[in-house]
C-alpha cells in the first residue's frame, strides 16, 4: 500500500477514534530476548575473577577505600551455575550491545551497585562533546557495552537513553547498530524515530525514507508525518508532498516555523529565512539539502553534531567551509581521521603546489594547507621527501594546536616511512606522532632510532630530554613505578585481595638482601628493601633492575626540570610540571621531592578550573567501590576541564587513578598521554 494511502487512512481512523490514533509500540516496552552466549560467558569469568573478595578499610579519602555510605558492589556468584542463572534473570532486551569485553566493553557487570534511574542520569548527562579523544572512545564504549541492568524503575528505558545520547555525540553508524542489535519487538517509536535521525544526519536520506516507509504506519506522531513529507520532496512529488504538509497543519503541527519556512524554500525555489535555522535538527538538515541551499556556517560554533555534519556532507556547502567543518570535527570526534583524509585528497590543487610545497607560502585558511601538506606527502613515493613533508605538517598543526589531529590523520603516510639510522634526523617527530597515534610499537622502534643517534653534532638527546615525561607516562621508559596488574592505581589506592597476591612482598628487619627502593614521599635518601631470604634470584634481579629504573628515572627528570628552568614562559613551564607531576602521581610514577619542592612559590592561591565537588566525591567512591560504569561516567565529566588553559591538573590526576583503580589501565594511560601531546607548550 502507498504511503499516501495509509496517511488517509490513518487520518480518518484518528477522527473516528476520539483522538487517539493509531497505538504504536509503547515506548518502554520489554520483551523477553534470548540471552547471547559471550555473555553467559563473560559472566563465569567474572564470577572468578571475583572470587576472591577484595580487602577493603573505612574511607580515609583514597580511591582504594570504600566509605561507609557507599553503595556495595553486587558481587557475581562463583558457582557457574547460578552465574547463568543471575544472567538470565538480569539481560533483558535492553541490555542488548554492540561490544563485549574482549572488543573494549566494560563488562556484564558494569552498573553493579548503581540503580537504573542513576545510571539514565549519568548517561544523559555525559558530555556530547567530551574533551579528548580517549574520552570519547570510552564514552561510546560505555554506551555500547552489553551489560546487566539494574532491575528498578523497569519503566525507564536505558537503550533509549544510550541510542539518543550516541546521535547527540555523533556517533551516527554506532546508534543505528545499537538500535538494530535490539529485538523488533522492543523497539518503539523513539528508537524508530532515532534511527531516521541517525540516517539523515548521515546524509543517508535513500535509506532513511525505506526505514520510514516501514515504519510511518505504526505510530502515529507529527515526526512521522513531517519525515513522509521530506520523503515526497526527495522522491520528487510534490502532489503527495503538499498531501502530507495538510496533514501536518491539519494535526496541530502548524507551530513548527522552521518545518513550514523549508516546505516554502523548497516550493518556491527561494531561500529559507537564516531566522529559522539556528536550532537544527536531522530532519531540517535533510530539507535543506533538498532545497539545495546551505548550512549556516554559525552551526560550526554552537556543537550542534547534526549541523557540522551536516556542513561536511551537503553538496551546497563551499570547499573551504567544508575542510573547516571536517577540521573541527575530527578534532571533536564526530569524523574519523579517514574520512578527513578523503575530504583533503578531494581538493583541487595545481601539481605545480603540490611539487614545492614546502617553498610555497602558506593557504590562508589553515585546513587547506593542512590538505595541500597531505597531498603532497601521499603523492611523494620518496620516502626521505615524504618525511621532510610530514614534518612539515606536524610543526605547522603544532603551532595551531593541532598536532594530535595530523598524527591521525597522517598514521598511514608515516607507516610507510622506514625506521632506521637514515631518518634519524625524523626519529622525533615521528616518536611523537606515532605515540599520538598510539602506535607504541611503531614509537618504540622510533626511539630506539632517536636513541642510537644522539651526539654532539646533533640535538636529539635534549629533544628526547624534554620528552621525556611523555615516554614515561606512555609506558616507553622504564620508570620503577609497578606494573598496573602489580598494584592497581599506584600509591593512592590501597591493594584489593587479588592483588596482594601478586604485588611484592617485603619483609622488615634482619636477614635477606638489601636493594635500593624509592621514596614515596619524603625525598632524600633511596630506602632500603630488604628481600627475603627464600626470594627467589628473579626476584632479586626484578627488585634490582626496578631499582636501576628507579636511579634513571630520577636522573632524567632532574635533568628535564633543568631544560624547563631555561624557558622563557616561567609561567607556562610551572603549568606544564603541575600537570605532569599530578598525572605521575596518579599513574604511580614517582616525583623527586625535590623537583616538588621546585613548584613551591607564590602565589599559593590561584583561580583554576575545576569541577564540582560532588564530582571529585562521586569519582572517588564509584571507583572505590568497583561501580565501573558510575566511575567511567564521573572520569569523563572530571576530564572536562582538560582543555582549559587554567585546569586543575589534581582534577585529571584522580581521573586517571580512578580509571586504574577499576581495572582501565590502558585507557588512562592514554587519556594521560594525550593531555601531556596536546599541553600547549
């Protein structure tokens, strides 16, 4: 049956039946799904990895203790059995995901100990925007993680909430998945109405109208009306287009002026008054590129997801506008470093630009030179000449605090360069990029270069001296600090039950070998450690070789504290050793007192940015508690402030140990990196 058809026929069955229209599937509605294998079991898993319970102490303020009045984590049986039992009992439809925990999930079990109202709070209260990429990608990790869902308040919809926080953040493919993954049944029409937003804010229009042709005869809101209208318009009908507008008007929909002043764009040919276009939405954006007209370029500074990605995919949007538009979205997450690639390798440059480019002066809009750079180096097929280009990209991105983004985007022209003594002269700015990138692998290699080269006639040991600090919280250099699966978070967290097991043992008084050992707080003289005497030699060399570290480790900070001291910026260079120390600190890397004792002068009070106390309480006690979902959600609303030039760096240090403390080692470490890459300098 037509659409129109069934538009008819559902106008006359709404004045027939008093009002109510045709019932959709309820919006909450739960249906039984079928429990998928990974998570019966991921549940046995973790049944065992929580077997031995954990040692807790009365909160003394740390993240390692959990106060009093804070909620218990519900712990998984042990027995397998009633493991898939619980399970069983606790995924319903909603808990449906994308990912489990060998994909980056967060685990089944990652809103134990919080109540379901809670947890539809914290998600719609994440950022849309978070701050750093390693926040993003473990936003949308979290909001795609099947789990278990708290079993009160069944009448608020979790999915619903991750779905339409996805779409607020962009992440348009990840909610289409999302809504697809759940059983037909549980869908209604909110999910239905995300999934055509999803698709036209994807410029997906062919495929949002089939979606629509298959949904407008269930439900029976004004959003489904409008959507069978901007279908008519796309499919080129103005007969039914103006049928499904009456209907609209007829319905009570003749408030919405913006819906109303495209239909007239569209109609007569003109433009839409600028007036109606400041609050976007999918369906605006679909209609505005049926009417071939453009995107307010306004919708670049107000983070509204849907007009910037709007800008880059409309055919009417100028090239500049476009390359600006993608720039600022991979810097927000909303595109992928390849498709800011493509959108660079679609601009028309003259070869003669391409071939001297680093003669020629610069574009006067920064994103096109950025594209003319990477043309140019994915065009050279001469690795010496595609270094000095890449180069040149990132010391350009760098001075406009882009760095992060060109090492993305450049990660597969930088792969193909070899890593050797003949690009020793590029070991630096290709250690950064890959470790931007996060390829460590790549990094390492590239270190080693950096390593071999250094001399007198170069100065490739002072650069790697004021990088140090970013090879040491990125895991390159060995620092004494103890392995994240040794202690969880450092020396703020006190030792769970499994982890006694396996962190190192020390004994006090007579007998056993002596090995230097470090300070924890107090500075001074290395402490002494003594082994036991039934330590094994392995023991004794880790103990050693921890101790060598230890030596090193100090030497190179004192030496980078005195490379900071000859800075201009005094001012600058404070603020960067702030976060540094606190982000060490937080990751169980120690600090010489002395270079502490550096930072100590006025003035004492300063005004920072910083975030609500409730935040810092709920941080703590969410990871105190092993509340992994509460304590992801609380890390990226304290990791917020991260792009402030006065952030609070004890802020991002109790975001980073919160996010060891419960077991996400690897994505503090690289939310700590990219702070330190991205650290305007």
């Amino acid at each position: 049956m037509k659409l129109r058809s069934r538009l008819l026929i559902q106008t006359c069955l709404l004045t027939v039946m008093t009002g109510t229209g045709l019932v959709g599937a309820p919006a909450f509605a739960q249906t039984s799904a079928p429990v998928p294998l990974f998570l019966k079991q991921e549940a046995e898993q973790d049944a065992e990895r929580q077997s031995e319970p954990g040692t807790t102490t009365p909160s003394t303020g740390g993240f390692g203790s959990v106060p009093t009045n804070s909620p218990q984590p519900e712990a998984f049986p042990s027995d397998p059995n009633a493991v898939q039992s619980l399970s069983l009992g606790a995924v319903d439809a909603e808990a449906v995901g994308t990912i489990d925990r060998s994909r980056g999930g967060l685990g089944i079990d990652m809103w134990n100990g919080t109540t379901r109202r809670t947890a539809a709070q914290l998600i719609s209260e994440l950022p849309a925007m978070p701050a750093t990429h390693a926040a993003r990608d473990l936003q949308e990790r979290l909001l795609l993680s099947a789990a278990a869902l708290p079993q009160d308040s069944k009448e608020i919809s979790l999915l619903e909430t991750r779905v339409a926080k996805l779409i607020e953040m962009g992440a348009l493919d990840a909610a289409i998945d999302l809504i697809r993954a759940a059983p037909q049944g549980s869908r209604g029409s909110m999910l239905a109405q995300a999934e055509i937003n999803a698709l036209l804010i994807g410029a997906k229009i062919d495929e949002a109208c089939s979606a629509i042709e298959s949904y407008g005869a269930s439900y029976d809101e004004l959003f489904w009306l409008k959507a069978a209208a901007m279908c008519a318009f796309f499919a080129n009908d103005p007969t039914s287009a103006a049928f499904s507008v009456d209907l609209v008007r007829e319905m009570g929909g003749e408030g919405d002026a913006t819906f109303f002043g495209l239909v007239r764009a569209i109609q007569s040919g003109s433009a839409a008054d600028p007036e109606l276009l400041s609050e976007l939405r999918p369906l605006d954006v679909a209609l505005l590129a049926i009417a071939k007209q453009s995107i307010p370029t306004a919708q670049l500074e107000n983070g509204n997801a849907a007009g910037i990605i709007g800008i880059i995919n409309a055919d009417a949007t100028a090239s500049d506008v476009r390359l600006e538009a993608a720039r600022k979205a991979e810097n927000l997450g909303l595109i992928s470093a390849d498709r800011l690639a493509d959108i660079y390798q679609s601009v028309n440059f003259e070869q003669a630009a391409l071939d001297g480019v680093l003669d020629d002066a610069s574009e006067g809009i920064q994103a096109r030179q950025y594209a003319k750079l990477y043309q140019a180096a994915a065009q050279s097929d001469v690795p010496a000449a595609r270094a000095e280009i890449l180069a040149a990209l990132f010391e350009t991105a760098g001075f406009e605090g882009d760095f992060m983004q060109a090492a993305r985007l450049s990660a597969p022209l930088l792969a193909d360069i070899p890593v050797n003594g003949d690009f020793s002269w590029f070991a630096i700015p290709a250690l950064r990029a890959s470790i931007a990138a996060n390829n460590f692998e790549r990094a390492a290699n590239w270190l080693q270069v950096a390593r071999s080269s250094a001399n007198a006639t170069n100065d490739i040991a002072s650069r790697l001296s004021l990088l140090y600090p970013v090879l040491a919280i990125s895991g390159l250099e060995e620092t004494g600090a103890i392995k994240p699966e040794n202690n969880t978070a450092g020396r703020s967290a006190q030792t769970s039950g499994s982890d006694l097991q396996s962190a190192p043992q020390q004994n006090f008084g007579l007998g056993g070998a002596v090995v230097l050992d470090a300070p924890t707080s107090s500075g001074g003289m290395a402490s002494a450690t003594v082994m036991p005497n039934s330590a094994s030699e392995d023991d004794v060399q880790r103990a050693s070789d921890r101790a060598a570290a230890l030596a090193r480790h100090r030497a190179r900070m004192i030496e980078w504290q005195e490379m900071q001291a000859a800075r201009s910026d005094q001012a600058a260079a404070k603020r960067y050793a702030e976060l540094i120390f606190n982000l060490f600190d937080g990751s169980g890397i120690e600090v010489p007192n002395e270079l502490w004792n550096g930072l100590l002068t006025p003035p004492y009070a300063e005004a920072r940015m910083t975030t609500s106390s409730s935040v810092s309480y709920h941080l703590a006690t969410a990871a105190a508690s092993r509340q992994k979902a509460k304590a992801v959600a609380m890390a990226i609303q304290a990791q917020q402030i991260a792009t402030a030039d006065n952030a609070d760096p004890k802020v991002l240090s109790d975001t980073v140990t919160a996010l060891e403390v419960v077991g996400l080692q690897s994505d503090a470490q690289r939310l700590a990196t990219e702070l330190l890459l991205s650290f305007d300098q």
